[in-house]
C-alpha cells in the first residue's frame, strides 16, 4: 500500500533529514514549514499521515490535532516537541493524536511508531473498502429501476433510513422487501452493526420463540445448553422479521413487549434482558384485514406500521422488466463467464408480455435459468421457460399466427417435447427424414 506522510517542522534542517530518513523506507514524504500551508497540502493531497511539531509560527500542533481530526477523521497524527510536557502530551492524545514524540531523545522511535499508524491506517482503509461494497451491494444503488413507482418506493426509504423509527414494507411476494429493508439498513446510523433477517412463516410457534428471543439450557427437548436469539445477533443494528403477518398471535405480545421497552426473557429462562434494534418487518397479506378476522394485534400492527412503504408488484412497473432483465442478464453472464451481449426482440416481447406473478424474484430465475442455457451471444426465446414460449405463440397477432413456419415450428416443439427430445422417433412420427428434421431444429433454433 502507498502511503503518504507530510511533515510539519519550522526548521527546515530537521524537516529535510527526517524526510530523507522516512523516504529511504519506501514513504512518499510532503513537507511544509507551518501550520497554515500544511493545511493546504491536506486540502489539495492525499495524505494519511502527519508529523507535526508543537510549537510553530502560527499556532500550536495541540491545537491543529483536533482540527485535522474533526475534518480529516481518518487521518493520524504524531506529534514531535523539542521538550518533554506532560500536560501537553495528554492533550495530544485527548485531541487524537497517535503518540507524541520528544525531538532528538525518541528519533529512533519515529521509524518503528511509523510502522504501527501504516498498520493501522492500512486496517482503516480495508475497513473502508469493505464498507463500501456493501453498501454497493446491498444498498439502494442495489435496486434497479426507474420506473415513478419504484422510484417512489426508494424516496420513502431513504427518508426514513437515517431515523430509528419501525418500517413495515408490503407488497406480493418476490417484489424486493428484503432488499429493501437491507438498503435501508446500509442507509441508517446503525449500517456498521449487524443485519440479521428472518422469516416468520419457516418455524412452528415454539420454535420460533426460541429463535427470536433465544432460551435456557433444559427449556424444552433438544435444548441442551443455553443459547442467544436473533435479538441479541441484531443488538445495536436492524432486525428484518420477513411475513410478520405469519407470526402465531399468541407470540404477538411477546414482540409487542419488546419492541415498547427493549425487554425479553429467554424461552425457559426468568432473567430479563435488554437489546435496542431497529425494527423492519414486511409482508404479503392486508394485516388490517387480519386484525379484523382476529389474527394479528391491532397494537402490534400500530407499533410496526409507524413508516409503511408499499413496494409495487412488476406488472406496476413494465418499463423496469427490460432493465431489470439486462441487469440480470449481464450478472449471471460474468457468473458463468458467457459472452451474452443482449436480449433478442422476440425474447424482449416475450418478457413484456408475461404477468410475472413472483414479481422480480421469478423474472430474475427466469433470467438465470435462460443463460445457463443459451448458446449463443444473444438470450433468444428458446432459452425461456417453455411455458414462456407458449404464451408467447399464442400473443402473437392472427398474422403472424397462421404463418406456415410458425405453425411448424410450434409442431416440432410439441412432437419433440412429446418424444423426449429422441429425434428419430420425432422424425418418424412426423414423417420427415432425420436429416430433415436436424435442419428444422437449426432453423428454428430449437432446443429440444
């Protein structure tokens, strides 16, 4: 890793020795004589650390740590004075320095100190780094679309993303809500604590108390040591409760409880506890339909639903399904190295056409799906699903509908289909030769 030092020293003899001394260990050095023009190279340069002096012409290198350290917080800062003062050496360190060095008594020190802070500021970058994919990945620059609804969706979750307020976002299935709620998450005060997701529908009653709020060893079979819930995973960050609306009523209070003071008790267990998260929920069913009928809490739902976002379904959204297709096209292309340049006219009429029940979930495996077997440098419709391609031949336009090679190759599909793909035995029931029967697959692009 390339790193940059300044040095901040009045005398210019001890400024050009330590430069040459820190240059011959592999350090791009700046130098500047005074706190005013050091701050100009901060401005103008990449710089991550800084040697300074305490006493300069204008100002005091006490002083200037805490400014570098509110403005540049994530770079460091080592301190050098001509004499020794402790006051001034806690200062420093209050103020953010790294250490603080006496001139002439700790010079061999600078080298092996400068060591620690490039270690140091190499983990702050990595962690940096780190951050940034995630956000990436998992932010809102993760949704793909711009279509007014969807990007209607995304102003409503970036204003509240920064507040700790609950969030409750609805929708059918497959339409985005737990990338949403992770976007959210990414977006919020608590992005560098825990994400921790879970689906509310996947376990019994019981089961799903246990892993909520966690239990003592001995609480019911199977339980044989004592073990932590998914509260205490997300202490300090986001709890996504997926189809909430699943949840046994009877388990209601319980969260209810939780989500009003912080506290629980594990399942077996008479000890309170306490954690702070920050609630997302989602689901797919009308819960105040499901207050009415009796089976969800109207204080529960009140507690959840103080932010509602309701995420459009992809036939609300129709311009997205070409752009979302193209996205996901070119992923799973670089996933399973395949130069996929496009998607063809008749592929992109038969995705335009299709009412996409599992929303974007389904249109992203269809897409996967369809690389996987595409052979060519362009998704064509025979890489679709086949159900796809019948809808696709029956939407066609009554012209296009009793074109002779149209009927054929819906023919040799269904005969194909209905063979197993053995092309002989298509052939002899069609009554073509083999060699007939090969040029037709190839004409048509058939995969049989």
């Amino acid at each position: 890793m390339s790193v940059n030092i300044l040095i901040i020293d009045d005398e210019e003899k001890l400024r050009s020795l330590l430069k040459r001394i820190i240059s011959l260990e592999g350090y791009n050095v700046t130098d500047a004589p005074t706190l005013g023009a050091g701050m100009k190279v901060l401005d103008t340069l990449p710089v991550d650390i800084i040697l300074c002096d305490v006493k300069l012409p204008d100002g005091n290198g006490v002083d200037f740590t805490k400014l570098v350290k509110d403005k540049y917080p994530g770079k460091e800062v080592i301190l050098l004075t001509a004499f020794g003062n402790i006051p001034d050496g806690v200062q420093a360190i209050k103020n953010g320095a790294f250490d603080y060095l006496v001139k002439g008594d700790d010079n061999d020190k600078i080298i092996p100190l400068l060591s620690r802070v490039v270690d140091k500021v190499s983990l702050q970058k990595k962690v940096t780094r780190l951050e940034g994919q995630l956000t990436k990945k998992y932010g809102f620059g993760s949704i793909s679309g711009n279509s007014p609804a969807i990007l209607s969706a995304i102003a409503l979750a970036r204003k509240v993303a920064p507040a700790a307020a609950p969030v409750l976002l609805t929708g059918e299935t497959g339409t985005g809500k737990e990338v949403f709620a992770q976007a959210i998450h990414y977006a919020g005060a608590q992005s560098n604590a825990p994400f921790v997701a879970f689906n509310c529908s996947a376990l019994s009653k019981d089961l799903i108390e246990s892993e909520l709020f966690g239990h003592k060893a001995g609480a019911f079979t199977g339980a044989a040591k004592d073990a932590k819930g998914l509260v205490d995973e997300a202490n300090g960050g986001t709890l996504f409760l997926d189809e909430i609306g699943e949840m046994p009523l009877d388990l209601q209070p319980k969260l209810l409880r939780f989500l009003e003071n912080g506290t629980y008790y594990r399942v077996g267990d008479a000890t309170q506890r306490t954690a702070t998260i920050r609630l997302v929920a989602a689901t797919n069913r009308d819960l105040r339909k499901e207050i009415e009928d009796g089976r969800f809490r109207s204080d529960l739902f009140y507690r959840i639903a103080v932010f509602t976002i309701p995420l459009p379904s992809l036939k609300e959204r129709k311009e997205d399904i070409l752009p979302l297709a193209e996205h996901y096209l070119q992923a799973f292309a670089a996933k399973t190295n395949k130069q996929l340049e496009s998607i063809s006219g008749d592929a992109a009429r038969v995705l335009m056409g299709y009412t996409w029940p599992g929303n974007v979930r389904e249109l992203r495996n269809v897409i996967e799906r369809a690389v996987i077997l595409e052979d060519s440098n362009i998704l064509t419709v025979n890489s679709l699903p086949y159900e796809l391609q019948q809808i696709a031949l029956s939407s066609e336009s009554v012209q296009t509908a009793f074109h002779l090679a149209t009927i054929e190759k819906l023919h040799i599909q269904k005969v194909l289909k209905y063979t197993g793909g053995n092309k002989a035995e298509a052939a002899r029931l069609m009554d073509i030769g083999l060699a007939t029967l090969y040029r037709k697959i190839e004409e048509y692009h058939l995969r049989p």
